[in-house]
C-alpha cells in the first residue's frame, strides 16, 4: 500500500488535540484518561519528549493519533475494555500482546486484545494512528457475523499486515476515514445512522480480514433467493449447534417436510442439513479449541461442540481441518494433549 505518511502531509486530527505535553508523568495520566492506566517511562535517552494526543470519539470506536517525541517503554497490561489497532504512520515500534509480539512499521500494524497483556516499545520517530474499539461493540458484531453466540472473546493475531494481502483495503478505508474527519466531513459531521454504518464497515471489515479465533467462522449465510423455509432452518441449527439436533426437529421448526429441506440445503449449500450441522459443530469446535485455558480437556471442547463420541470427533476434526484437535491447541501455544 502506499506509505501512511504519504497519506498525510499534517498531522492527522490536529482540530481535536487533547494535550501537547513535555512531562511525561502528567502525558501518562492524560493519555491514560481515553485509554486505560499505564506505567509509562523512557527507554534510553529521553531527550526531545513531547506527547501530542489527538482524539476524535464515535459511538462504539474512536480515532486517534499519538506520538511521544522520543523512545519510550509503555506497559498497559490488559486493555480490558477496548481493542486497540495501531497504526505507525512514521516510525517503527515493537509489540508484545499476551505470547505474541511483533515488530511494527508502515507496512505492520498491530491489533491489541483486551484479554492479553500489553508491553511495547514506541521508538522515537514513532506516530501512531490508532483504532480504539469497545470491546462488547465487537463482540456483539461478531456474534451476529458467525450467526452463532460466542462464550468465549475474540483473540486477533497481534500483527496485521496491512501493506498487502486483505488487510490493505481495510487499511486504506481506515485512512479515508480518518482523512474524512480532517476535512470536517468524517466523524461529527455524519448523521448517526451513518456513523453507525461507518462503525460497523470497519469493526466488520477487521473481523473479516485479520486472522483471529473466529474468522473460520464468519462463513456466508443462506445465499440471496434461498427460501424463508432455508433462512429458518439454518438460523435454528446455528442458534442450537450444540444441542442434540434431529432431522425432523429443524425441519418443524422451518415448517417445511424433511425432503423439501434436504433438497434445499443441497440446492443452496452443497450440503445436507446433518453435513451442514456437523460441518457448523466442527467450526465451533476450533473456536474453542483457540479460546479456552490450557488446562480444558479436547473432550470436554467436544461435547461443548454437540459431539459424544472423541475417537469420532477428532476424525472428523483431521477430515475437515487438515490436523488434529491437540495441533490446533498446539499452534495456540497450549501443551498437546493425547487424543
């Protein structure tokens, strides 16, 4: 993508400025007013410090621009409240979210979780364009893209490439948001039913394109012409995924006959409705699998998921995933576990 700061020849959101300060313990506590409390402290030399915050709230997000004029070392811990995507514009910074850390530039943002502990490195020539995200915004966003109700919260990756890949285009309309605000037409000047579209485009957008736990779920719901009778079903197998689901149950609860449904499902998804059901229990099950603590046995993530039978489950789990159930709990930094 084209450098950020080619994108801006000023400093992004300068008519929203919050403080402009030289001390750092007075820029900690001001910073930490729209974020959350922080230790805060130089790292090396602490010549030419000086923090500028600019801050432009929304409903459910805000937009932010910060840079603190010299290296410094600022440890938050867990965000709690909010997501956090950052953006450098100019500079360089290193990144540690939870197990994960990151360098990032121009062409690397970062995406902190509220759940996972928070430690970076801002370098001195570091500006940062910043996403703040409530956290139940999202979430509820994200329950309703999966079609499914998620016990668990959303773990991004900690890096977001977004010089290239399906990450760029997200970056770019980040930017043009931002960009907009500036010109007076962005963030204040929209009316609320399109600040919400706004908010959801880019909440949406993030889900959809940042690898996470729950992107393998955001699957295309029942395509445009498929019949009430389909929409139903399928809204009552994802409503019930773990429950012991039978043919004749969804079919009365889409007021259709079983072969009206079968044939429905096969027109539009490829699928039976128990391959679709099982395909839909197989997918939530990873979702666990990347969510829950180390020490939540694989059958315990299967019988959560509406399977009773472990030799089968993980079968299926290798069939469809191209691993076994312990791997994927493996690749997320949990010890692996005997099937």
């Amino acid at each position: 993508m084209t450098r950020q700061e080619a994108e801006y020849k000023r400093e992004p959101l300068r008519a929203w400025r919050q403080f402009h300060s030289r001390d750092i313990d007075e820029a900690r506590i001001l910073v930490a007013q729209k974020f959350c409390d922080h230790r805060l402290q130089p790292a090396g030399k602490s010549r030419g410090f000086g923090t500028r915050h600019n801050h432009v709230p929304g409903h459910s997000l805000s937009l932010n621009y910060l840079c603190y004029g010299s290296a410094v070392q600022i440890d938050p811990g867990e965000l709690n409240d909010f997501y956090l995507v950052q953006m450098p514009l100019s500079g360089t910074a290193k990144v540690a979210n939870g197990a994960a850390a990151a360098d990032s530039d121009t062409r690397h943002a970062t995406v902190l979780n509220p759940t996972r502990a928070t430690q970076m490195t801002w370098h001195a020539d570091c500006q940062m364009l910043l996403l703040q995200i409530d956290r139940d915004a999202l979430h509820g966003l994200a329950e309703r893209a999966a079609g499914l109700p998620l016990s668990e919260p959303v773990v991004f990756d900690t890096a977001a490439p977004v010089g290239t890949g399906p990450l760029q285009g997200w970056a770019r309309q980040f930017i043009a948001c931002a960009r907009a605000t500036d010109a007076r037409a962005g963030f204040g000047h929209w009316s609320a039913m399109q600040q919400q579209l706004i908010e959801e485009q880019l909440i949406l957008g993030l889900l959809t394109h940042q690898q996470s736990n729950i992107r393998h779920l955001l699957t295309p719901r029942a395509p445009q012409g498929s019949s009430l009778q389909i929409r139903r079903a399928q809204d009552y197998i994802h409503a019930n995924a773990a429950e012991p689901l039978t043919i004749s149950a969804i079919a009365a609860e889409a007021d259709c006959s079983i072969r009206t449904l079968q044939a429905g499902f096969r027109q539009h998804f490829g699928l039976t409705p128990v391959e679709y059901l099982r395909d839909l229990r197989l997918d939530l099950a990873r979702y666990l699998l990347l969510s829950r603590p180390a020490e939540t046995p694989v059958s315990s993530i299967a019988y959560d998921s509406g399977f009773s039978h472990l030799g089968r489950f993980s079968q299926l789990y290798r069939a469809r995933f191209g691993e076994l159930p312990s791997a994927t709990r493996a690749a997320s930094g949990y010890p692996e576990e005997s099937e």
